[in-house]
C-alpha cells in the first residue's frame, strides 16, 4: 500500500530517461513503459531517494498545494507498477 | 485553498491526473517487427 | 495534451527500435519485409555492431528488435545478444527457430532480458508453409518445444495476418496457450516482398472486421504491435499509441547499417542516414533531414474532413507508399472504404514504388510483377475474394506463392 509518508525511491531496474515533455520510465522486468508528462513529475520521481517521505520530494519539486492530491494519486500509480518502491 | 474531495470535483483536478502519467506497453508501437 | 501531440516534436532517442542484423536468412518468404535471402557483403562487422550498441546505451535506447533475414544465421549472433543485453539494451530478437535447440534454448532461459519471437503464419503446417516453405512449421514448433522444455518464460508467436489464416486466430491463441508463449498479431504490409502477394494476401474488409472484433473480444493479452491502429476507426481504440511511429518513435538500422524510418519502409524515400556516417547513428536520429520532416506535426491532408481521423491517424504510411498512394491520403485499408477508392483512382500506367534493396534469392521475385490494377470498372466483384488463391498456381494444390529454399 502507498504510503507517502515513507520514503521512496525509483526502482533499481527502471531507467528513466529525460524528453522535452518530461520523461520516459521503463522497467526492465515487467517490461511496462511509462510517460512522466510534466517536468515537475519527472523531478519529483528522480528526487525521492534525496528526501525522508514522499511528501518532502513533492514540496522540493514546488507542485502547487491544489495539485498535491493528483501528484500523490500518480506516484501511487507509479507504485503499483513497480516504478517506485519503499526506501528500506 | 479547500482540499480536493471525490465529493466536489475541482474541473481542473481531473485533466491533471489524467495527463500526469500513461502507460503504454513497450509492444505497443507501430514500426517494430 | 495527448501524448501523441508529444512526439509531434520528437525524442531525445527511439524508445526501441528495429535492428536486421542481415539480409541472409535459411528461408525465402513469400511476404519478406525486408526481400531477404543473400547476405550482404557490406555488412556491419562485429566490431562496427558493438559499436552501435554502445551508441544506443549512451542514448538509453531501452530495447532493441533484432530481426534480419534470420538473425541467428549470423555466427556472431549470441556474442552480439551478451553484449547489448550486459550494455543496458534489453533484447527482443525475431526468428524462424532454426538455430533454437535445446542447448540455445537453456541459454536463453539462463539470460535475463531477453525476449524472443518465434514467426508463424499459419495455425497448420499446411498454412503457414504456403507462405513460408516446407519445413517451416516444423522448425517454429521445434523451437517452441524446446524453450517451453528449458523454462524460457513466455516467448512470443508472431503472426502476420493474411487473408489465409484470419480464421485461424483461436488456433493461434491455443498454440501459444499450449506452450506458455505469448500471441502477436501484425499486419501485412505491401513491403519488401509484401509487394508481391498484398493484393492476393491481405485480408478482405470483412475479416479486417473479424479481426478488429476478435481483437476487443479476446485479444486482451494478445499483442499487436500496435500494427492495427488503422482499425480503430472501428470504434474503441486498440491498446497503444495509435500512430505511425516511422521516424518518431522507432526506426530501423538495417544490416548495411543505413537507418530507415521504419522496417516496412525500406525504400530510399525513407533512408535517412547510416550509422558509419560521422556522428553515427545518433546523429542520424537527432539531425537527419527526413526524421524532422516526419516530425512536423501532421495536418491529415485528404483525410482532415474524416470524423475518425484523431483514431486512425491516416493509417501507415508504408501501405500508403507502396501502393502507390499519396501519403496525406487514405491508408489502402481504410475501414471506411476510402482507401479502396484511391486504389482504384490510381493511374495505371504509372509503376508501383519498389525498392532497390533486394536480397532475395533469384527465383523469389522477379518471376511475379505486382499484381496489375485495372482502373474504371469501379468496386471490385466480391465474389473474387472468395477464393484468393484461384488462379495462381499450376494445379489446386498449388497456390504459386510459395517459392522453395535453395
């Protein structure tokens, strides 16, 4: 269960890979491909391993409070998939 | 700014969290055999 | 914004893209994209292909397709696989099987990151070697045996669907079910030696519809390479981007190391560069005239009025090209029927496009031209798609499509 009070990181076997738009993230095992589309996503995704909990990564990419919610839905869809995991 | 809930959808909640993240499969692109 | 609309401006990098390592191959398909048969002489050298994989690690190319001919023919193959695959290119490599015994295939199942995809065109010997020789079934069988025996996990069957196997398609599903593998679906293009045999294989409008509606019902798990977005004008969209990717999100880096928008596109028309020119492939992908060309957003052209435009994209631009249709017009299998207007409106007496890149063995080609088109008599008799191989062949047994290996 995503928990964003946790810290996480992006999974050891996905490659993230910067686009003008934001990001393509790919996981090597379960061989899914996902799109960051916004740049603050892509920042927030690849600044998790630098903070305690997810919460602090969201606040550090600057996501607007109103967006918050959305942003969090999203990174626990990207923990269902795997793209993300718990920081152990 | 009062919180999003399910119950008082915000009209721009939605297309953000639809245009946050897509997942596509990485078989499914035309122009590879 | 769509995500389709992203890639309007392009990628940094393919996302995967198709690599035929040669133009040799043990069989002489009928239908060949890529008219392979005789190696090349101007092949990439081993040294000169790892050097291509190192360019696709620094670009963060997640995959790779390799195909050719027959991929495996090339003694350098299995070093070619270790190496991308320890560079951070995961690998999915199409084959006929003939290399796959039990040995090849305890390796594979020992070797992370790699996928293989075994080519099949009929659901019964008797199909598919029509299209792909004697033998042929027996040998996808074999090899399909014998990764299920060394617990290769979920290869992949490709089957290129014509008009001779759209009924086979539970057949398929039950094939890849029997051995743990995973069923691919992809459309017949009028490539290569596709050209030769579109009009006599692709599938009719009406099994475009079958296929469409066996597609929503039971193709679920079913891939398709998103090679059937053209259908989606049917109704509910197909899983994938649904979109030509030629140039924008795959292209294909063929055996002489030139790069091509796209495998069905192997025509200097789409040639937009080779890798052993300075700046090599990366060069070519970022900077090549061509790859920006298509990168320009598309307007749709003739097809801008069509409601189902935003679904079908116009088609594929390699079935366009090939027969003979302008590319900002319908795609020749339109499901509106447009397409089969524009074939019909073509000017006979202009010559089809056909590409000069031609490995074929010598009986495979030139002892049948395109089919010609008659123009002015309007829509065809549908009572002639009811037997597509009348006519062709020396006997009843005999379709005449089916050229034997040397």
């Amino acid at each position: 269960m995503f928990d964003p009070g946790l810290p996480y990181r992006c999974s050891p076997s996905v490659a993230l890979r910067p686009e003008p738009f934001g990001a393509l993230v790919y996981h090597f095992g379960t061989r899914r491909l996902s799109f960051l589309k916004t740049p603050q996503l892509v920042d927030v995704v690849s600044g998790l391993e630098h903070h305690p909990d997810v919460h602090g990564a969201v606040e550090a990419a600057g996501v607007p409070q109103p967006q918050r919610p959305a942003y969090l839905r999203a990174l626990a869809g990207l923990a269902a998939n795997g793209t993300i995991e718990e920081r152990l | 700014m009062a919180p999003t809930s399910e119950t008082q959808p915000a009209p721009e909640e939605p297309v953000v969290e639809e245009t946050l993240v897509e997942e596509v499969s990485i078989d499914g692109m035309c122009g590879v055999y | 914004m769509k995500l389709v609309d992203h890639f309007q401006y392009g990628l940094n990098s393919p996302i995967c893209l198709t690599w035929e390592l040669t133009y040799a191959c043990n069989l002489a398909c009928v239908h060949c994209l890529s008219s392979s048969g005789r190696r090349d002489p101007r092949e990439l050298t081993t040294a000169e292909a790892k050097g291509v994989v190192d360019e696709l690690m620094a670009m963060q190319v997640f995959y790779v397709n390799i195909g050719g001919g027959e991929p495996t023919v090339r003694p350098d193959f299995w070093e070619l696989l270790d190496y991308s695959i320890d560079h951070n290119v995961g690998v999915k490599f199409s084959t006929n099987g003939i290399k796959l015994d039990r040995r090849r295939a305890a390796q594979l199942a020992r070797t992370d990151y790699v996928d293989v995809q075994i080519s099949l065109d009929g659901a019964t010997a008797d199909v598919n070697d029509h299209v792909r020789g004697p033998g042929s079934y027996d040998t996808a069988m074999r090899a399909l045996e014998n990764l299920a025996a060394a617990g290769f996990g979920q290869p992949k069957i490709s089957v290129v669907m014509t008009r001779q196997n759209v009924d086979q398609l539970d057949d398929f599903k039950a094939i890849a079910d029997k051995f743990g593998a995973q069923l691919r679906i992809t459309r017949l293009r009028p490539s290569g030696r596709g050209a030769d045999v579109w009009e006599e294989l692709h599938p009719t409008a009406a099994q475009q519809h079958q296929l469409y509606d066996w597609l929503v019902a039971r193709g679920e798990d079913v891939l398709t390479g998103d090679s059937f977005f053209h259908l989606s004008a049917y109704g509910e969209a197909l899983p994938g981007l649904n979109l030509c990717g030629a140039g924008r999100v795959v292209c294909l880096i063929d055996p002489v190391g030139d790069v091509y928008a796209c495998p069905f596109a192997i025509h200097e028309q789409f040639l937009a560069g080779n890798v052993r020119s300075p700046g090599g492939f990366q060069e070519v992908w970022q900077h090549s005239e061509l790859f920006l060309q298509l990168r320009q957003p598309q307007t749709g052209g003739a097809c801008r009025s069509c409601l189902h435009y935003d679904s079908c994209q116009g088609g594929c631009m390699a079935a366009k090209f090939f027969t003979g249709l302008p590319l900002d017009g319908p795609d020749p299998e339109c499901v509106r029927g447009f397409g089969e207007q524009a074939l019909a409106d073509r000017d006979g007496a202009v010559p089809l496009p056909r590409s000069n890149v031609d490995h074929s063995r010598s009986t495979s080609r030139n002892t049948r031209g395109p089919v010609p088109v008659t123009i002015g008599i309007g829509r065809p008799d549908r009572a002639c798609e009811t037997s597509p191989i009348a006519g062709f062949g020396a006997s009843a047994n005999d379709s005449g499509l089916f050229s034997p290996a040397p």
